[in-house]
C-alpha cells in the first residue's frame, strides 16, 4: 500500500479516508494484522494495524522487509495518444522500472492536453501492482523542439523509428549510464523530426524490428529491447 509519508521503525502511518474505508470496510482487516506500506524514499516495511475505523485508521511501522530499490537511469518519452493506451503506455513504463515518464507533444501527435494527475496515479497503481518501491514521477507534457533545446547531452538517446538499424547494431558500442527512449505518436515522426534527431550525436535511432507497431506495443518493445542490451 502506498502512503505518503515517512517510514520508520516505530513511526505511526494514518491512513487517507478511502484507504480506511478498502482495508477495513471492504478487506475487514482487523486490529494487529501486518501489510506491506512504501512511499517511494524509504523501501518497504510491514505496519501493523493499530487502530480500525470506517473512515479512518492507522499504522505502525514494525520492520523494513526491502531497501529503496532505484530503477535504471532511464527516462521513458513518448507521444500521448488515445486516453486508456496512454494510460496503458504509463502502467507499462512504470511497471518495467522507468525512472520518469514524460509525455511530449510533436507535429503529428493529436491530444494537446494530459492529465498528468490521472497519469501519475497510474505510475503509482502500477508500482504498487509490481511490489516496487520507487515510483516514477510522470511530467507535464513538453513540446519536443524544447526538449532536445534543453537536453543534457550526457544522456543517450533510443529513438524508435523506422529505420534498418537493429538494436544490436545501434546500442552495441554505447556506453552504460544515462538514457532515454522516445517512442512516437500514431503518425509517426515528420521528416524534420527525424533529421534534427538524427544530428544529435546522442541520438540512436533504432529498430524493433519489420513490423509498424502500435505506439502502446512500441512502448513494452522498447524497454523491453533497451533492458537486454543496457539494462542491468
Ligand atoms: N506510420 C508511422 C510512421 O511513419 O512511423 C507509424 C508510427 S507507429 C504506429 C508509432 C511509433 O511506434 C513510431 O513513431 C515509433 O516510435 C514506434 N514504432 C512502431 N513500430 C516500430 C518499429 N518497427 N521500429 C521502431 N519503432 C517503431
């Protein structure tokens, strides 16, 4: 369960009011029972119960049963598309250990607008889900001109796109440390995308292979891809 506040042996957790009215009106958890509580700093510990109501309650931190478990340095673009697949696209990101997940807006992408609430809280959901600790922070959404204008350089960049560069070949002799994925919207990138992107010393474009996937498919693929030639 995810609480937002601190975790210490000893520490007493009070519990927001639906969190309450889920572990002891829905669940019926009783006084004395153990869970599982993370906050994203502090790794995972088990609380007991101390103290049961309808709409509220709260726990006491007993033992740290994991660390803080930081995930790769990578951050995951990607150019929102329809609501429930860019809701789709975040779960997946967050569950496959994203660092931070950052919606851009290029020339073909259709949604000018996110809800980075709704966003964030799929992230936290998906963590939770995965039995992580650390919970990717989900940005605004960036125009993409601004974002390589502002790019630290040190980061390398996975662009997917069409092109017959393979994984292996693109990322082979790349070093390890900071990276970032971006995956594109249904159109695909414009040409002057793809030509700024591809005078960025950083920038790698890379293949997931023949087929033209679906950008939520694309999404899972690419970490997926990244993880076996960079991750640890
Ligand atoms: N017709 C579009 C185009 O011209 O690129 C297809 C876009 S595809 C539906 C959405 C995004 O998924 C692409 O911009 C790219 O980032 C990623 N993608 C899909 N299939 C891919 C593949 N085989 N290799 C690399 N990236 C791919």
């Amino acid at each position: 369960l995810f609480v937002d506040c601190p975790l210490a042996e000893g520490l007493d957790v009070p519990l927001a009011k639906e969190q309450a009215h889920y572990l002891f009106g829905v669940m019926r958890l009783d006084v004395g029972t153990v869970i599982s509580l993370f906050n994203g700093k502090d790794g995972e510990w088990d609380a007991e119960v101390v103290q049961a109501g309808k709409k509220s309650g709260s726990l006491r931190c007993v033992v740290q049963t994991k660390p803080l478990q930081m995930p790769p340095d990578l951050w995951f673009y990607f150019a929102p598309i329809k609501k429930d697949r860019t809701d789709f696209i975040v779960e997946k990101a967050a569950e496959m250990g994203a660092a931070k997940i950052i919606p851009v807006q290029t020339e073909f992408t259709n949604s000018a607008r996110i809800n980075q609430e709704r966003l964030q809280a799929h992230a936290l959901e998906a963590a939770e889900q995965c039995g992580g600790t650390f919970v990717p922070e989900v940005m605004e959404l960036q125009k993409l001109p601004k974002v390589l204008d502002h790019w630290d350089a040190s980061r390398q960049l996975m662009f997917c796109d069409e092109t017959l560069v393979g994984a292996k070949e693109a990322l082979g002799n790349v070093p390890r440390g900071p990276w970032a994925i971006l995956i594109g919207p249904e159109g695909g990138f414009s040409e002057s995308e793809r030509e700024r992107l591809k005078r960025q010393p950083y920038a790698h474009s890379v293949s997931l292979g023949p087929r033209i996937l679906r950008a939520d498919t694309a999404a899972v693929a690419a970490v997926t891809v990244w993880q076996q030639h960079l991750g640890d």
